[in-house]
C-alpha cells in the first residue's frame, strides 16, 4: 500500500537566519546584509562541492566578533 502526502498550496514562509557558531549571534537578512563581505565566491567556485547542477553564489561576510560566515547568496 503506497500513501500520497499532499501538500498545501502554498508552504509556509520560513524566515531566513543565519547564525554565528563562534559567539552564536544570531542575523536576520537585513542584518546580514549590513556585515562586512569579505569575498564572494561565484557558481564555478561552487560547484565542485556539490552534489548536483546548482547556480549558486556563496557570500563571506565577518560577524561583528570577527569569525567569517558564509550563506548561499540570497540573489
């Protein structure tokens, strides 16, 4: 017997975080965007490190007690 999982419409909004592991400030996307980026790595850097065919951009930014962060860019 197979059981089908139905889905609403429309998926709940998650709010995007990011989260330092050093001093475990925690930053919502406009406070993200405010810290220092310090590089950004472009799909072809990317890529090798991943499973499957993706277009993403990782962003590198410093949390405010100096650990560098990174997210898939939000672009």
């Amino acid at each position: 017997m197979t059981a089908f999982a139905a889905y609403p419409a429309t998926l709940p909004t998650v709010e995007w975080r990011k989260a330092c592991g050093r001093c475990r400030r925690s930053y919502e996307y406009a406070s993200w965007r405010d810290l220092p980026e310090c590089a950004t790595l472009p799909p072809a850097r990317v890529q090798p490190y991943l499973s499957v065919p993706a277009q993403w951009t990782v962003e590198i930014r410093r949390c405010t007690c100096g650990a560098l962060l990174a997210a898939r860019s939000q672009i």
